[in-house]
C-alpha cells in the first residue's frame, strides 16, 4: 500500500516540479495557456473518459490505482503549499 503512495507522490511530484521546469515542460506550459478555456475543458474530460474507459476494460487493480492517486493529491498539495509559501517570502 505505502509502496503506491511513494509512486505516486514520486512520479507527481517530478511532473509538477523539475519535469514542468524544464525546456519541454515550459514549452508545453506555454502551449496549454494559449488554448481557449472550452479546448482545455474538453481536453480534461477527454482525459478522465480514457482513465475511466482504462479501468472498464483491462482489470487494473483498485487499491494500487487509489493510492497512487492519493500519493499524486499530497504531492500536488505539497507543491501548491512550498509555491505559495516561497512566493509569500518574495514579497513580503
């Protein structure tokens, strides 16, 4: 169980940190921001109907899969929390 949450918290935390920093991640970054907020929604809910439609037909196991989201939520949480507190320092 622990093992997932690591995994997640890992492979979210290089995707929201040093992954999203890095020339390609900019570059993407940039590239999402100029799409229109509907191209961006459909995009989101394209991606959740693939996961959903993933799981409806290869029998992925629910606990790993649970766990490293969770594992991605604290890692997201966690950036959001060290960003916000670094950008307070800055200015104040």
């Amino acid at each position: 169980m622990w093992e997932w949450l690591v995994v997640g918290f890992l492979v979210f935390g290089i995707g929201i940190g040093p992954l999203a920093g890095s020339r390609a991640g900019k570059r993407v970054g940039a590239w999402a921001r100029g799409l229109e907020m509907q191209t961006r929604a459909a995009g989101i809910i394209a991606v959740v109907v693939a996961i959903y439609g993933l799981f409806l037909f290869i029998e992925i196991p629910p606990n790993p899969a649970f766990n490293v989201t969770v594992g991605g939520a604290f890692a997201v949480v966690g950036h959001t929390i060290v960003h916000g507190i670094h950008s307070w320092r800055r200015h104040h």
